[in-house]
C-alpha cells in the first residue's frame, strides 16, 4: 500500500539524518492514490503559501485549474510528495540540532527553511550548510539532501524509454552520458 511505503521512505530519510550521512529517497508518485480530501490535507502541509498557490494554479492539459483533479495529475501529487521528503529530512535535522541524543523527529514544526537566490532549500542559519533538492518527472520523485560544508547536492530524474525499439550500442550510451559533461565541474562528473 503506498501509505506504508512513503512511511518507509520517511523513516529511512530520519535514520540517514540521524546518522549523519547522505540523505537520498526516489517515490512513485503513481503508487499514491489520494483522495481529493486527503490532497487538500497534504497541500496544508506545505508552508509555503505560493507553493500551494501554484499547485491550485496548475492546469496542464486542461483550460482552466477549476476543471483539474490535482489529486488524479502526475505533477501536482509529485510536487506533494516532493515537500513532504523535504519536510521529513529538514524536519528530522533540525531535531538532530537541537537535541542530538533524541529520537524525536518534527515535521518541520518552527523551522524555517530557507532558500538560496536559485531556489534551493537550506538550513544554514541553523549553523548547519544541511541542503537538498528535488527533482520530479513522468510520476517519479527524486531527493537528495547533503550537510557537508562547501557541498550542494543536485539530483535529476527524467523518464528514460526501458525497451527500446532497436538496439543500443554501448557507445551511443557513452556519448548520451557525454552530453552531460559541460553540465558539471569535474569534481561533479567524478
């Protein structure tokens, strides 16, 4: 049941926090069902009010946001998903700093996430450069969240077609990977 895995991703999210090691989690987003009803709940936790502002905006594939069922679309409900894995690694980091023998894990609570001028989330006012990133398509969302000082944690998922209609030459899979080269400094593509 896809309650009992996003329990499990969260709980595996507080145990990396915990500790102290690289945070990384990967959700179908397909796999969670929600009702209308149980949406509008997640969407409450979101903090955010422009976040939830252009969640209630989206409309993709429809001529208004009113005619949508946010709750049925890939997108809204893996940008849901994607805060509450946000929510549940700030949230268990800053309960590691402000005790860190407890087992206690918050939802957020009072902490105030902040976020750089590119839009990444980070606690460092907390005396921690704890940062994350979310990365969501074709019904999967991707997390990363790092707290090693002078590091930034980046992730990307895309959809990738799995059968491909011929054959793929090891090197047409080498040079794909190329492509991405210029993308990063080489400490990055090591």
């Amino acid at each position: 049941n896809s309650f009992c895995t996003l329990l499990a991703v969260r709980m595996q999210l507080v145990e990396a926090v915990h500790n102290a090691v690289p945070v990384f989690a990967v959700v179908n987003a397909r796999a969670w069902r929600p009702t209308e009803a149980a949406f509008e709940r997640a969407l409450t936790n979101i903090r955010d009010p422009s976040y939830v502002d252009r969640v209630r905006r989206f409309h993709k594939g429809h001529s208004s946001a009113r005619e949508c069922r946010h709750h049925e679309m890939d997108d809204p409900r893996c940008f849901v998903l994607g805060q509450a894995l946000l929510a549940a690694a700030f949230g268990a980091k800053a309960a590691v700093l402000s005790s860190p023998r407890s087992d206690a894990c918050s939802v957020l609570g009072d902490v105030d996430v902040r976020r750089t001028s590119e839009g990444r989330p980070h606690i460092g006012h907390l005396g921690t450069w704890f940062n994350g990133n979310i990365s969501h398509a074709g019904g999967v969302v991707a997390f990363a969240a790092i707290d090693r000082p002078g590091f930034v944690v980046g992730c990307d998922v895309m959809p990738v077609e799995l059968a491909p209609p011929e054959p793929i030459a090891a090197k047409v899979v080498a040079d794909f990977f190329d492509l991405f080269r210029d993308y990063f400094t080489a400490a990055e593509w090591a």
